[in-house]
C-alpha cells in the first residue's frame, strides 16, 4: 500500500516585472480558489527571480509588489501562509539534498531552460540550470501534494516528481528504518485547469502574455488604470470572422480563442458559454463586454495593490510571520531527511 499524505497545496509566482492578466488567469484566481477547500503555502520565489540577472532593489520591490498581488486578490494571510522563499532556509538546503538525486540527463532535457538560457547557453548561470531542483524542493520541503500552476510548468513538475520516486526508490531501506513507511515523499501533482490557463499576448494570439513584450498593448498589467484596460482590449488583434457559435470554432484562431477564454476565465464560465452569448457577432461589440468585465474584476484588485503599495508596513509584517510558520513545517521534515541520508545534525 502506498503511504497517503494529507493534502496541502504550495505554489509559488517570480517577483520578476510586474503582474499581467495572465498571471492573475493563470494562478492568483486559481490560488484564491484553493484557499476554500485546503491549507495552502503562497510563496515568492525571489530565490528563482536570481537565476537571471537582477536588480538588488528591484527584486525587494518586486518581491513586495508580489505579495501584495497575493492579498489583493483576495489570499488571507491568516488562514494561508504567504512568505518570501529566500527567508526560510531549508529550501536551499534541500535542494543541495535534491541535486544529487536529480540527473544531470534529466535537466537537460527542461525547455525553459532552452528558452531562458536562448542561443549563449555557455554563458546562463548555473542557477538557471538548477531552476527546476530548487523548484522541486520548494514543494517537496514542506511535503505538498498538490500544485496549482500554469501549463508552462507540467515539465517542471514531472520533474519534480521524478526526484521525489527517486529519492524514495533509493533511500528506501532507510526510510522504512526511520519510520516513514514506503515513502518519505508525496509525488507532488499539478493543478492546471480552467479556460485560461495560458493567456496569450493582445497582440500575437500565439505568443504568452509577458510584460517583457515590446508592445505596451500586449499585455494588462493589474495596476493598469480603467482607461488602458479599456484601451489595450479595444486594440487588440483580432481576425475578420465574426465570432464563432461554439469553442471548436476557435481552432485555427489563435487571437479569437484568447479573448473568449479571458472572458470566460473572468466570468467563471466556459468558452462554449460565452460563445452562446456573443456567437454570430461582431468583435466590437464583445471587446466592448469584455473591457466592462475586465475593469469589473481588475478594478478593486488594483485599488487594493496601490493601498498596500502605499506603506511596506503590512506587507512585511505578512512576510515575516509568513517565513516563521513556514520554517514551522519545513524544519523537522529537512531534520527528517538528514536521518534518512546518514547526515550527523
Ligand atoms: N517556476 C514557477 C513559475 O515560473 C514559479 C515557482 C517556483 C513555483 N517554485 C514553485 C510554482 C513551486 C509552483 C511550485 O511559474
């Protein structure tokens, strides 16, 4: 029989850039769904926002501009613990644990890597190359089953339980001998679901929504006013049909399928939904729904980002008790794996 562990949920956003509506599509909605049903862990992962090069301030701006993304959007504090990875220690040193166990093979074969490390793959720091371990041990430290991310992340979270079966598979004599049964850890599962898991550029229906893009209009920002909210979906790319009756329509119409997915990740309902409504129509008149929606939801999300934004006071007080209750879980499960791997303490 396989050991059950009890459910917890971890995820984790990058203090990178600021936040765009495909974050907020992609995970922060989805995080503040999770809250109602399971105890969760809401990190920012400024130990990941390294691996590239950065800006000292801009990583602590960034990284309390994140948490405060994490409040607005309705994640409580109290019943959830929301904290700054780099503060709680066992992360990195579980990941010391997890890179030798992962294989070298394996994290070769990670496209984000590919993607992030570009054509100079000689010259990416050796972090990057590691993203994937430290993510693993983000879940893995404090024992989480269940991982609310973005289709972008399914490799990564395979990978994650590929090492988690490793590590049990190859301690597992040990393990029994302490106490753990046939597993010291879950194999972690993603959660990716809903219409609009990967929002896509305004611009380039093909093209991830990212506020690297070159053009402004490609992506909403969660601070952007009501005016370039409504601006940005005006302008957005879209092709001459009208729109579809029913979402197998939208095949083979990349900027069509972002928008009604948008709509219908905003308004709870499915593509198919939507498209019952506004099918047959003209693309003016549903951007101009969708702009009202989009203000509708974005508007007291904003309102909230810019009163925390006003005085660090609350968000690091969060932070801190966050990192503590954190460290609360995390601390006797790396104690655990140090008996486990012969390691004196
Ligand atoms: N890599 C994730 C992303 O870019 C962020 C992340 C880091 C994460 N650690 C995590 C997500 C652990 C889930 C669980 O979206």
């Amino acid at each position: 029989m396989a050991k059950k562990f009890p459910e917890l949920v971890f995820s984790g956003v990058q203090p990178t850039g600021s936040l765009h509506l495909g974050n907020y599509l992609g995970a922060l909605k989805r995080f503040v769904e999770m809250q109602a049903t399971h105890d969760c862990l809401y990190c920012v992962v400024d130990l990941h926002a390294m691996t590239m090069p950065h800006d000292p301030a801009q990583l602590r701006e960034a990284t309390r501009a994140v948490a405060a993304a994490y409040l607005a959007c309705g994640i409580d504090p109290k019943r959830n613990i929301v904290f700054n990875q780099s503060r709680v220690a066992e992360h990195a040193e579980l990941t010391w644990v997890l890179n030798c166990v992962a294989r070298v093979g394996w994290l070769n074969r990670m496209t984000q890597f590919k993607e992030k490390a570009g054509k100079d793959r000689e010259n990416a720091s050796a972090g990057l190359y590691d993203y994937p371990v430290l993510m693993a041990a983000d879940i893995l430290v404090y024992r989480a089953t269940h991982v609310p991310v973005g289709e972008d992340q399914k490799q990564h979270l395979e990978l994650a339980r590929d090492i988690a079966q490793k590590f049990n598979n190859d301690f597992a004599a040990s393990i029994a001998e302490h106490g753990h049964g046939d597993a010291f850890f879950p194999l972690p599962e993603p959660l990716i679901q809903g219409p609009a898991t990967r929002v896509m550029s305004l611009r380039d229906g093909t093209k991830k929504m990212s506020k690297s893009d070159a053009s402004e209009f490609a992506s909403i920002g969660l601070t952007d006013d009501d005016d370039a909210i409504a601006q940005k979906i005006r302008r957005a790319k879209t092709d001459p049909e009208p729109l579809p009756s029913e979402a197998a329509g939208l095949k083979g119409r990349p900027e069509a399928d972002n928008l009604v997915g948008i709509f219908a990740a905003l308004n709870d309902e499915t593509k198919d939904s939507v498209l019952r409504q506004f099918g047959g129509g003209q693309f003016s008149t549903f951007k101009a729904a969708l702009a009202d929606l989009t203000v509708a939801k974005l508007a007291p999300i904003r309102a909230e980002i810019l009163r925390l934004r006003a005085d660090s006071g609350e968000i690091d007080r969060v932070l801190a008790d966050g990192a503590e209750r954190a460290r609360a879980i995390a601390r006797p499960i790396m104690d655990q794996a140090k008996d486990v791997l012969g390691l004196i303490r």
